[in-house]
C-alpha cells in the first residue's frame, strides 16, 4: 500500500490535492503536513502534521517512519510575494526541492516524486501564443528562476539516478475553497471572492491581459493521472506544458455579469503587470495530451458559475 507525503497540504493546490488522494488511496495513508495549521477538513480527515521541509533531520525521521513511498512537494513562495523577499524566497524554493530530491536519492522506499513547476519559467523572449513543450526559457523573476532551476533538478535526478520524479508546469490555478496566495494569476481568484463580497473588484493587472488559466477540478486530475501514468510513455523528463482556458479580467468580469448585472471592475495595475506581461497567452499542451491523456473540461463559463454559486455557499 502506499504511504503518501504531501508538504503544502494548507496552501491552493496541497489542500484540494490531500482530499482528492485520500479518497484515492484512503484517508490513513495519506500524510499531510505543513508550516502552519491547515483547514479543518484536512485536519480531522486523517494524519496531519506541521513539519518544515527545511528542516531535513525532522523531515527524514518522518518519511522513515511513516513509510513513505510517495512525496508532494508543494510548498514555495509564490511569484507576487517572491519579488518581495527575492534572497529568502530563491532560498525556501530552492533549498527545500534539494532536501526533497535527496531524501528520494537516499531512501530506496520513495518510488515517486512530485514537484509543481508554474508558466513562470518562460519570459519575454517566449513565444506568448501557443507556448510550446520546449522553448526560450528566460524567466525574470525570483519564482521563475527558481522554477527553471527546478525543472533543470529534477531532469538531472531523474537521469543520473534513476529517480521517478514527475512535475507540470501549472498555469494560473482557479479554486473556490482556498483564497489567493500572492501569485500574479491570482486576480482570477480575487475576482470571484469581490464579487460575491463587495460586487466590486478592483484588478492589479490591465483590463486586456491575457494568461492561461486552469480549474482546480482539472488541475487534480491532470496531477493524478500523470503520476499514475506508466513511465516508460512519460518521454518529457523536466516538466509538463499543461493549459486549459486563456482570458482577460475584462472577460471574468462579462462573465460574471452574466450571474450580477452590477458588478463592476476597476483596474489598478501594479508590479504585477510586468511579471503577467512576460508569461504566455496561450499554451500548447499537445505532449502532455499524447503522452498521458491530459484534457481538461471546464471553461471560463461553467467555471464561473461554480465559482460564484459556491463562494456564496461560504458567505453564508
């Protein structure tokens, strides 16, 4: 059976991505651990834990003795508060993939690994329509460069020794059960949450910028079914091009009014633009879709109105 680890299960993808493997694998083996205390439905749904993974003597004693086989490694500073704290945060992501990629070299019972990159690795000089699997990769932020050197990690690892280390590349992540985190595509969050609280958002990007942007419902299965995918047709090494739905916030915000007749938007650009401005429009996602079978299924107006309605079960 097996024992699976996830770091992060209180952040965006950790606490959706823990309830989604434990009703896969079953509650009492899926381990979920964090910095700080996670939402309820983690807690009492099975084991829980705070453990910082850069504290690798700790971290190593849990795998141990646990019997971990499986690690999620979720936790990172996020692009927006990155550029805040450039040295700490290039340290946190950095250091903490490193102790993770050992402790998988060291401990012959971890079979697999899995590590978020994001379409912050790409930049200016990317094509922005279309991205492809394998481009100009300059990326110009602390998130970015820390993502890129990731991939170029696990790739390593993956090759030298053998290790079943597997990633994707997420595009902006949209969920109605976590608010954001400090990431640059986290407008499309915000927005749905203002909505429903204030009819009112105000956005920190300009009205026509367009990023690739992927339901969490689709972002879980596209993770469970590479990690379960057989190895020997996983022919990208590094990490996984994914992308389902590109559009602007002037675009949420039509939507939205489909659902609020009133609502309004007002735009307030900030540092942030520059960061949007370098990363793709568009995503070709055709080597994931061939080796594993990715194919998303939500678009920008069914994921609104889940959005909507379930933000306002909440509000309640």
């Amino acid at each position: 059976m097996e024992n699976i680890l996830i770091i992060g299960a209180a952040g965006q993808i950790g606490s959706e991505l823990t309830l989604t493997l434990r009703r896969i694998y079953g509650e009492d083996h899926v381990f979920a651990t964090d910095i700080r205390q996670a939402p309820q439905d983690i807690v009492e749904g099975g084991p829980f834990q705070i453990l910082d993974v850069m504290d690798d003597k700790r971290l190593i004693h849990f795998v141990i003795r646990h019997k971990i086989t499986q690690i999620y490694h979720l936790a990172a500073v996020l692009s927006g508060n990155a550029e805040r704290i450039p040295v700490q945060a290039w340290d946190i992501n950095m250091s903490s993939l490193m102790n993770i990629l050992d402790l998988g070299k060291e401990v012959d019972e971890i079979k697999k690994i899995f590590w978020p990159s994001s379409i912050a690795v790409f930049g200016q000089t990317t094509p922005h329509e279309n991205t492809p699997q394998l481009t100009v990769m300059e990326p110009n932020t602390v998130y970015g460069i820390s993502k890129l050197a990731g991939e170029r990690w696990c790739e390593y690892y993956n090759r030298r020794y053998k290790m079943d280390i597997r990633s994707i590349r997420y595009p902006g992540l949209i969920s109605y059960k976590t608010e954001a985190g400090g990431g640059t595509t986290d407008y499309a969050v915000e927005i749905y949450y203002d909505a429903v609280k204030k009819n009112s958002y105000e956005c920190f990007l300009k009205e026509d910028t367009m990023l690739p942007m992927l339901f969490m419902e689709d972002a879980m299965k596209a993770t469970v079914d590479l990690m379960h995918a057989d190895p020997s047709k996983l022919s990208v090494k590094s990490s996984y091009s994914i992308g389902a739905i590109s559009f602007t916030p002037e675009e949420v915000a039509r939507e939205i009014r489909k659902h609020k007749p009133d609502f309004q938007i007002t735009y307030k650009p900030d540092f942030r633009q520059a960061i949007a401005e370098s990363w793709p429009r568009t995503i070709d996602a055709s080597v994931a879709k061939n080796d594993w079978g990715f194919e998303p299924t939500y678009n920008l107006e069914k994921m609104t109105e889940i959005m909507l309605r379930e933000i306002e079960k909440k509000k309640k």
